[in-house]
C-alpha cells in the first residue's frame, strides 16, 4: 500500500465525513471532527494559546483518506494532564530549549483513546508505522525537542514501545458497572463504612435545599449554557488561571453533540449554583468540568461522582471516567486505572535519561496500584 503523509493546520481543510470515517473517530466525542473543529472555531486552540494545530492526514494512491492523528505544535506544558514541567526544567538547565514540542492527543481532556486514526478498510499496521514516522520525520526538520503521543491506547502505546520509544505510565481513577439495578444495588457492594459515608454525603446535600437536575445538550437552553460556562470560567480563574474553553465552544458542544453532552445541575433560589459538565458514548461517561459558587458541602462529591454513577447505572453505562487525579475517589467507589503515553526525544543524550527515569517510574506507578488497591471501597467478594 502506497501511502502518503500530510499536514494541516486546520481541521476545516478535512471534510467531517471523511474524518469521522476513521475508526473510532466517529464513535468517540472527542475523537469526532464536530468536538476537535469546534475547539478551533471557538477560539480554544491555536497559536496565542500555544496549541498550535498540525494535524497529520494520511492517504492512500488513491487520494482517500485512510488515517490520521490528532496533533498540535505546544509552546508550553498546560492542558496535557502528562506532567514534563521537570523535563523542561532540565533542557533549560543545560541551555537547551524544550520547547516548542509537539504532542499527539486530545487538548485539556485527560482520556485514553485511539490517538492514530485508521480507516476500517485499510491496513492498521502501514498506517500506524506511516503517522509515527512521519511525526519523528517532522520534529527532525522543524527543530521539535521531542513527540509526546498522551492518553493511548494500550495496544497503540506498545506498538510505539516496538518502535523504540519509550512509555510513561499514570494512574486514574474508574468506576465499573458489572451491571447494577439500581443505586442501593450498587451501595450494597460496599464496605459498610463507605456505604454509610456515601449515604451521608447525600444527605448534607439534600438538606441545604438544593434541586438537582440532569440536562442533555438538546435540552439546555442558550441562558442555561451561559451560566454552565459562568460557572466553569469563574473556578478556573480562582483556582487554575485563564479559562481556555469559550462560552461559544460550550454552546457548539450542545448542537453538534446533543444527548451525548449530559449536565448535572445544582440550583438554589431559582438560579443554578454549580455544575458537572460530562460527555458520554455508547459504553461511558467522561466527567470533564466542574463549577461552583459559594459554598456547599458534599456539592462536588454529589454532581462529580454520585450522579454520573447514578446516571451510568439508569442509562447502563458500562464505565464512568471522572478525569484526572484524585485519590479521594477510591472512597467513592472508583478504583485505579493505569494509563499510558508515548514519547520520543530528538537529543540522545536526553532520550536516553528519560527512558532510564520512566522505568523508575512506571515500577512506583505499580507498587502505588497495588497500595491503593489494597484501600478498595468494595467488599472482597464483590469488587467489579
């Protein structure tokens, strides 16, 4: 198969049918052209923010687009939840600079998936071998320190090990549905002082007169969105800084997605005080964003974790992510996932370091799963 390898800066140069043609593309929101376009149209992504858009495309001798791979140009570490600020560090200790690099993934969303995109009918294989090289081709001419590919697939992160890269590994933290009936079906897999805890949570958040309300994307009005987006940006600006997602991209995810976009409200007074915006497919919940105002107690434990488990087990979700981090999760009846990344270093002498300190510490990631496990909320018999 003679393939060949292009880039764009723009998704709009990519017809949304060919896109989401590729495997896996049209079944994950992220993945999906209307999500990675609709950053890029909404201001969320690009040069001032320093994700610069530099998709890879590949076609056949034909001219059909047969894969392709989600790929940005960074001149800074925000928004990869893979954390190198101590790589960075080490490059301009020895007056060499770090970035701009390049990275393969999804912009400020934490979840593992598909990040080289195959079309059903072509050869994964050549078409895998064919993006990983010409992302190292590339880093080469344009003077990149290194390709970081985040959030992969485990079979996507060997293949990339084959190919002489080298893997990091992470922990998140999942819930798993073996199929319950209904919430009290679920609690009662729990240890009895988690269930009691859970229970008791729930109650606080009852009792401070708070009306919860779960609203699709095709359910929620221009007026609701604004105040989501409200929320979302006033806690970033607190706590992380400049709120990168846009109230235009907030009310683009709600047309082009619809029901896959899932709200879980607070409100008080008539007006809603917080809210847990969420995705979903087919098979999973992704929790993504959180806001609040004032102050309410158990309020994030209850939009963040008890309604997506609540919601997954009504809708028969078989998994809820609820992003990145969070120890304080394993309580609530998640357990730790491992992830995954891929990486290739341009210097050798630092290629070489960073594979050896990435084997240290993958092997504390393992003894760290092991210890966490060993906090599991479920009774022995009954963990999923």
């Amino acid at each position: 198969m003679r393939l060949s390898v292009t880039t764009v800066d723009s998704l709009e140069a990519v017809p949304q049918g060919a896109w989401n043609a590729l495997q896996d593309a049209g079944r994950s929101p992220f993945l999906e052209h209307a999500f990675l376009h609709g950053l890029e149209r909404c201001d969320c992504v690009g040069a001032r923010h320093g994700w610069q858009p530099r998709h890879l495309l590949v076609h056949d001798a034909g001219g059909r687009l047969v894969g392709a791979a989600p790929f940005y140009v960074k001149t800074h570490s925000y928004g990869e939840l893979v954390f190198d600020w101590a790589w960075a560090d080490a490059y301009a200790r020895h007056g060499l600079d770090y970035y701009p690099k390049a990275v393969g993934t999804i912009p400020y969303t934490p979840v593992s998936g598909t990040r080289f995109l195959v079309h059903p009918r072509a050869e994964r294989g050549a078409v895998r071998k064919a993006l990983a090289e010409a992302a190292v081709a590339l880093a080469r001419q344009e003077g990149w320190s290194g390709v970081h590919f985040l959030f992969l697939r485990p079979d996507e992160a060997r293949f990339l090990r084959e190919a002489g890269w080298f893997l990091r590994q992470d922990l998140q933290y999942h819930w798993d549905n073996p199929g319950y009936r209904d919430w009290e079906d679920f609690l009662a897999v729990l240890k009895a002082k988690r269930r009691k805890e859970i229970r008791r949570e729930r109650r606080r958040v009852e009792a401070q007169g708070l009306a919860l309300r779960v609203v699709h994307g095709d359910e929620a009005g221009a007026m609701e969105l604004d105040r989501v987006h409200a929320l979302y940006a006033g806690l970033f600006e607190r706590k992380f800084g400049y709120p990168t997602l846009s109230r235009a991209f907030f009310h683009h995810l709600a047309t082009a997605l619809g029901r896959r976009l899932v709200l879980f409200l607070a409100e008080q007074d008539r007006g809603i005080v917080a809210m847990a915006l969420c995705l979903r497919d087919e098979r999973v919940l992704y929790g993504r964003l959180w806001g609040v105002e004032g102050r309410h107690d158990c309020l994030h434990f209850e939009l963040c974790y008890h309604q997506g488990i609540a919601y997954c087990i009504r809708h028969g979700l078989a998994r809820f992510e609820p992003g990145a981090q969070g120890e304080h999760k394993i309580a609530r009846g998640f357990l730790p996932a491992t992830t995954w990344s891929a990486h290739w270093i341009a210097d050798p002498r630092f290629a070489k370091a960073l594979a050896r300190w990435s084997a240290q510490e993958q092997a504390a990631v393992r003894e760290h799963w092991h210890a966490l496990m060993r906090s599991s909320p479920y009774r022995e018999a009954t963990a999923p």
